[in-house]
C-alpha cells in the first residue's frame, strides 16, 4: 500500500509521514497519505475534468443517504462546516418561519447565534451537556406552538460527543408535520441516515469529518422539492445553497473559486470509504476504535461524562484526573510527544478532555493512545485518573 517513501508506515493506518502526529480531534483530522497526494496536481475551475468531478462527487453523497433517489441532490459550499450550516439555515428557513432548535452543546448554540444573525425567528429547548433532546418533548413544544415550521438538530454533538436520538426526533417532528434540517457535521458518512428510514429536509457536513478528507468545503444534501423552494430566501450571495445548485446543474460549476485539490482529496478520501464498505464500514471502525479507547481509559482510572447508551463513536470526553499532580496542559504536552493530538474539552461545569475516535486510524492505534496516556499520567506522578467526586455527582445529578 505504502509507496509514498514514508518507512514508518507500519500497517495502513500508521503515521503517514514521519514525525507526524495523530490528530485525535473532529477535524481536521489524519488522512490516508494517498488523500493527501492528491493535492499535488492543480485543476482548472473550469475544465471539463473538474466539472466531472465535482459531479460524480455530488452523485456519491446523494447515494450515501438516498440510493439512486432522485429526490435529492447534493450542493457542496466553500468553506468550513459553519459556513455550510449558515448556507442551509439562510437558504431553506423562510424569512417568516419559526424554527424550534434543540441544543445539548456548543453547535447547537451556534445554529442559535446563526439564526440570531440571520434575524430568523426561533424557540430553543436546551439540554445543557449531558442529555440528549428526546422525541416526547420535541412533540410537546411542537404541539404547544403550531407556528413552529422547523425544527433543527446536531446529530453528533461533537462537544461532548453526545449521539443524539436522530431517529427518533425525526419521527416526532414528521408526526407533527413540521420540517427537520440536521447538523450531521461529525456524523454524515460513519452512523446511517438513510431517507428510506428517516424523514429530513436537508442535511449538512463537510470534507474533513467521517470521509476524512482535507478542509475546504461542505456539502448540502436536500430534497429536490426544498432546494427548488429556496429561491429567495438566503440573506447572502456567497452562502446562497439554491442559486449554487441551479448555477452547478447548469454549468457544471462551482459559483466562485473551488477548492479544487480539497476536491481532488475528497474523491481519493470517497474511493477509500466506499472500499472500507461505505457507512456500515466505516461505522464499524470507529466503533471499534471507541471500544477500546473507552476500555483501556477506564482501566487506566478515567471516567467517560457520558452513559454508554449516549456514547459516540465519533468522540469521547473524558473528566479530568481528580489527582493534585494532573494538569491538562502537561498531560497534553505529554501525549503530543508520544505522537497524539488530543483535544480540550468544551463543558460548562466540570474540567475534560476529549478524544476523538475519526479519522485515519485503527483499534491498534487506539491501543498505543492507551498505553500513551498510562505513561503520561506516570511521569506526572498520576496514580490514578479517577474524576473528582464532585464530576460525578453533577453528572449522576445532570443525568437522572
Ligand atoms: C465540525 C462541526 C461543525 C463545523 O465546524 P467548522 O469549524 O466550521 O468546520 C458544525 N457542527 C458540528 C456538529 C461539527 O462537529
């Protein structure tokens, strides 16, 4: 597999470059080395070669949610994850809506600042960090305030690494005959969404989460029938998701500068998913890669703040070690000498850290991430990662 001259490359997920840390983080996150060899070609905008590029990139997506529908199509947006959210809140909630928005986390309460910007009117339930919103009470509010026409939800909370009950929200909110537009961000390509199984207007992610390719845009997967009713509704040219798709299904083309060897990347990063089995298979490794980095920190003392039940395959936050001598920043020092990037964490109440399970990296990996934490928290002087009590009570509290 490996011909990029890298000698460490130890299995197919081994360091692709010497040197080079694992990014245990949601993005950006490690590539395979043969994603990121395809950036070394550059591409016109405007050829034909790219056009077909970015076209069989769009059929794919749709096929990753919606096996040959034609109902839906796909309308990839420049820029970071955000810009992708703002592309789809501006473009598909009419000026006059009213949109109930559901937050367990720090992307939840940035689709309320984006609707806050956008001066949409909105009602938000919020969970706080631990919970997850639940199909009964998203009915209850629908129910109580027949105005509401949307409804907006993160899939994976990726703060704290909550997998929020996507199904289920789903059926309530079709039940009440109101609209659902999905943040899957950190979930799109790694846990299914299948439209024959769940009902959506539209979903968002982006290049450099589950399909693991490189930063540069994101992707829009509607309805047919909901990107045709979009005209007009967006309050910015650039972030515009339906002027986009009818310029892209005319011309082939990106409206301004593509980002073309993120494109390039993402086509190799597609092809590698699909021969890892696609969703399910990927679904599958990040699984494994959860399992035994939750095991292996639960031995070494560290207590994960959620519940197995809501425990994702996309990231784990753990408390930080109770213990006089463990300080995060050292600890993260420590860890980026071993050779991994870990990340802090994005809670309210108690100290954490997160680790995240994405990206171009096995069980194996998971294994050394393990071992590495053990010897960090020893040349710190930490016997034991146990969480103070105080984390657990506010989180046996928070939690009932
Ligand atoms: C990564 C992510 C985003 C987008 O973040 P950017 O930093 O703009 O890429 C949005 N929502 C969720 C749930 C995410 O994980």
């Amino acid at each position: 597999m490996s011909d990029d001259g890298n000698s460490r490359q130890v299995s197919d997920f081994g360091p692709p470059v010497m040197g080079e840390p694992y990014l245990l983080t949601p993005g950006p996150l490690t590539t395979a080395a043969s994603v990121k060899r395809e950036m070394l070609k550059d591409w016109g905008s405007w050829d034909r070669d790219f056009r077909a590029m970015t076209a069989e990139m769009r059929k794919h997506l749709v096929g990753l949610v919606a096996d040959g529908s034609a109902d839906f199509d796909c309308v990839p947006i420049q820029g970071s994850g955000t810009f992708v959210v703002e592309a789809m809140l501006g473009s598909f909630l009419p000026r006059d809506s009213k949109t109930l928005v559901l937050v367990n986390g720090a992307y939840g309460q940035r689709i309320v600042q984006t609707l806050q910007y956008l001066e949409r009117s909105h009602v938000v339930i919020d969970k706080g960090d631990y919970l997850p919103p639940r199909g009964p009470e998203v009915t209850e509010a629908l129910t109580a305030d027949p105005s509401i026409s949307h409804v907006v939800v993160v899939h994976c909370e990726t703060s704290s690494g909550i997998l929020n009950p996507i199904r289920e929200i789903s059926d309530a909110v079709h039940a009440a005959g109101r609209k659902l537009l999905i943040d899957s961000m950190s979930a799109f390509g790694a846990l299914p969404l299948n439209a024959s199984e769940m009902k959506y207007e539209a979903i968002v992610s982006s290049a450099n989460k589950c399909i693991e390719g490189v930063p540069g845009f994101g992707f829009i997967i509607a309805r047919t029938d909901v990107l045709a009713a979009a005209k007009g509704n967006s309050h910015s040219l650039s972030l515009d998701a339906h002027a986009q798709w009818v310029n892209m299904n005319k011309t082939g083309q990106w409206r301004f500068t593509p980002p073309t060897h993120a494109v390039a990347a993402f086509m190799e990063a597609l092809r590698l998913h699909k021969a890892e089995g696609g969703v399910a298979g990927r679904g599958v490794r990040y699984q494994k890669n959860r399992d035994t980095l939750v095991a292996g920190m639960r031995d070494l003392g560290f207590e994960t703040l959620l519940k197995d039940r809501w425990l994702s395959p996309i990231i784990v936050t753990f408390f930080n070690p109770a213990h006089p001598s463990f300080e995060f920043g050292r600890f993260y020092d420590l860890m980026k000498h071993k050779g991994f990037i870990i990340y802090p964490g994005k809670l309210t109440v108690v100290d954490s850290f997160r680790v995240g399970c994405i990206g171009r990296m096995d069980d194996a990996v998971m294994s050394q991430v393990v071992k590495a934490a053990g010897q960090s928290l020893a040349e710190m002087g930490v016997e034991t990662a146990a969480p103070p009590e105080s984390a657990l009570i506010e989180r046996a509290k928070l939690a009932a």
